[in-house]
C-alpha cells in the first residue's frame, strides 16, 4: 500500500525536526556505546563511554534551546507579516471608497455640465 504524502505548507502544522534529530543523535551515541564495550574490555578504559553520553548529551540540549529560540523568531516574524498584510488590506479599503466616491462625483458633474440624466450601461441578452 503507497503512503500518502500530505503536504501543508502553514507553519502551524509544519513538522518540529528536533525530536527525529534527537532520536538520531541518541542512535548513534547508543551504537557507537555498543562499540565502546570490547574496545573497553581491550584497552582497559572507561573514559570514552563517558565521553560519548557527556557528548549527546550536551548536542541534544543546544539542539533543544535552540529550536525553541528559531520558533519564537517564526512568531514574532509571523506576527509582524500579519499586521502587515491587516494594514494593507485596510489601505486598500480606503482606495476602493475613494475610487467610489470619485466615480459619483464625476458623473455628477458630468450630468450637471450637460444637464442629463445619466443612464447605466444596458446589457444586451445574448438568445
């Protein structure tokens, strides 16, 4: 059976990479712990399993700090887009009553300087 692939492009429902970077990092520190167990027994050395845990250890939590930081920035960027395109909208508001309004006030004069009615556009029906 073929997987269906969903894609969404919204940031709210974009996919956190940082759990599946985790899960790899701890993969392989637990891989390279399972290699560390005869080269121990070889050269009588406890420091490198040490090492390793230290190492995955410290990488998960920068990887984790990290994460939330870029998330906060999205945020704030987002934020900062929304009031954008809100105040744009309203700007463009404004120029469609003024338009309106400038349309009025020319056929009103045009009517006042000829002294007709003005009549709309007829359609004609197509049969």
């Amino acid at each position: 059976m073929a997987k269906r692939i969903h894609s969404d492009p919204s940031p709210a429902r974009r996919r956190d990479p940082r759990p599946t970077a985790l899960g790899n990092i701890w993969g392989s520190a637990v891989a390279m712990l399972a290699l560390c167990i005869p080269l121990g027994a070889i050269f009588r050395s406890s420091i490198l399993p040490i090492l390793i845990i230290a190492g995955a250890a410290l990488v998960s939590l920068y990887i984790w700090q990290s994460g939330s930081a870029e998330r906060e920035a999205d945020t704030s960027e987002a934020d900062a887009l929304r009031s954008k395109i809100k105040e744009l909208e309203d700007r463009l508001a404004n120029v469609e009553v003024i338009n309106r309004f400038e349309d009025r006030l020319a056929e009103k004069r045009l009517q006042q300087e000829t002294g007709q009615v003005a009549t709309p556009p007829r359609v004609e029906e197509q049969t």
